[in-house]
C-alpha cells in the first residue's frame, strides 16, 4: 500500500479504543507483567505511545510543515515515560492517549495534505532526509507494532502455563524488541 | 502467571471486542492484505478464529471432561475456514466469533472448575498427555498470537511507505509464522 492519509487515518483513530477494549479492566498481572529486565509492560508501551503523541509525531510533523529541508527533528526520548507516568493508572492513561489522539488527527486533516506536502522533508538525526508521508506511515506502524508487543507480553505471561503448546506458538518464544 | 479460569476469561472475553474495534469498517486494503504466498490476510484470521471457537477449543476440553485419560482430541484443520468463510465479509465473522466465544464461556463457567479437574489429562496427537489447564490456557496464548499477527501484517502492508524507518520497526520484517 502507498500511503494515504484517509487509510491511515483509519488505522490511528482506532489504536486508543483498540487498547482499551484490550486493556481496560485486566488484572495487575495482565497488565504489569513484561518480557524481563528492560522491556515494557503493557502499562509502560501504553504511556510510552502517550509520550510520542506529545512528543514525537506532531513536532516532527510541523518540522517537516514549516518548509525547511535542511532542519533537523526535535529529540525524542523513548523511556520518558518511565518519570512521567509513573504515578498514574492504566486508565488515566488510556484516556490521555484517545484525547491527545483525537486532538493530533484533527490537526493533520486541518492541514489537508497534497501530494506535494507529502514529499516534503526535513532532516532525521540517524537517516537523514524524510518525507512527511515516510513520517505519517511510520506513526501507524508504530502503533501497530505496539499492539503486537502488547499481545506477545501476555502471551509470554503464559509461557509455563501452557506446557507443550509452547512449541507450536511461537509468540512466547519471541525475543524482546527495540521499544521505539 | 499460574493459570487461573478468571485470569484467562478477562482475556478470552476482550478478545472480540478487541478485534471488532481493530478492524470493523477498515478498508479492504487493510483487512485483505497479507503477508505473502500462503500467509493469513486479518479477514482469513478471523475465519481461523471461528473455526478454532467451533471445533478445536471446546470439543478438545469436553475430551477430557469426559474423564478418560487415553481418549485423544478430534481433528482440527487449521485451514478450514478458508472453504467455510469465503463467501462471508468481515462483519459476519466478527459477530459470529463474538456469538461463539460467548456461547463456549458460558460453559466452561458452568463447569465451576476445580484444580483437580485442570489437572484432568487426554491425548494430544503430538504432545501425548496434556492437562486441561494446559489447553485453556492455549486458548488464551492463541488469541493473543493472533492479536500480534494481524498487527504484524497490517504494519507490513506500510513496509515501502516508512522508508529508511523499515530499520528501527522490526515489526515489518518479521518473518511469517505457522498459523495454528
């Protein structure tokens, strides 16, 4: 698929309501439970995809706006979260998320995007040139991936439980992933 | 985790909604995109998801109700929803695992578990004894698996779109995986 904004749209109005019917209500040790020293939580990928609304795709997206090629992307820092949502509950975050969601989609379509304004760059710190279509894509796969992580975490959470099957799902055998 | 019925029921009940909320009203490109020859597009998961409610889950847990430790399971064919569902759309499908999930939760419930009944064992044709606590919580790994699968193809059908951001999202390269 080439990117078109009314398909990824689709895609990330559906992410907040996605992670609450998955997640809202579950058990701590649904919830809390992760892949081992270093990897998320489902709570953590939660206020981690709550720290990228804020901080990483729109700002990125008005870099690319404003129409200088050569400017370079504000930092990111992907454990943020980890000090910043600290004291909350699952649901407050999932409420942020869908809100800060909400608030950045209706930003995008103010912008009515032309073929034109996709191929528009700015400067990434590792890859250099990228478009905002690139940039836009990449939210939706981020999210998407997200929700694979989430899923295989709980899957892993029954790793023993589930005795020989182990051998036949493949999901709690993964190795942990970069969180970005 | 350890299992525990209510635990695995938090899981097994979010499950439809989850995808309902995932994929009810994307468009084809999304729900009929795969991962190549031979893989499962979200449509043909869902299908399998059916075809597992009906067929694998609930006749293999009554196998071993039934209290004989050397009886063994009926067949599943894993690919049989590809004949049984390929005239249906997607919002049949989901209502219909909806229906059935329901349907086999409500009797499972009604069978008010025991740990000795977990323990209660009958034939896998691979694995060879395999405990009833084992199978439920297959079913739990299992939905998860294919959480993370459609997950996993949906980003894939982005892969060209992210550009030189392929290479910090592993979700994209992700080999497919067996499909039971």
């Amino acid at each position: 698929m080439g990117f078109e904004y009314s398909e990824a749209a689709q895609v990330l109005s559906r992410t907040p309501s996605t992670l609450r019917e998955m997640l809202s209500g579950l058990s701590e040790a649904w919830v809390n439970g992760d892949e081992g020293e270093g990897t998320f939580s489902p709570f953590e990928v939660v206020g981690h995809l709550v720290e990228a609304e804020t901080s990483n795709w729109l700002p990125r997206a008005r870099v690319i706006r404003a129409g200088d090629p050569s400017a370079a992307f504000p930092p990111f820092d992907r454990y943020a979260h980890r000090s910043l949502h600290s004291g909350k509950v699952l649901s407050e975050l999932l409420d942020l998320f869908a809100r800060l969601r909400a608030e950045n989609l209706r930003e995008v379509e103010s912008w009515n995007l032309t073929g034109a304004d996709l191929r528009a760059t700015a400067q990434h710190p590792q890859f250099g040139s990228v478009t905002l279509g690139q940039l836009l894509s990449t939210w939706v796969v981020h999210d998407l991936g997200h929700l694979a992580q989430i899923a295989r975490v709980m899957a892993k959470q029954y790793r023993e439980a589930i005795g020989p099957w182990a051998e036949y799902l493949p999901v709690v055998n993964d190795r942990p992933r970069p969180t970005g």
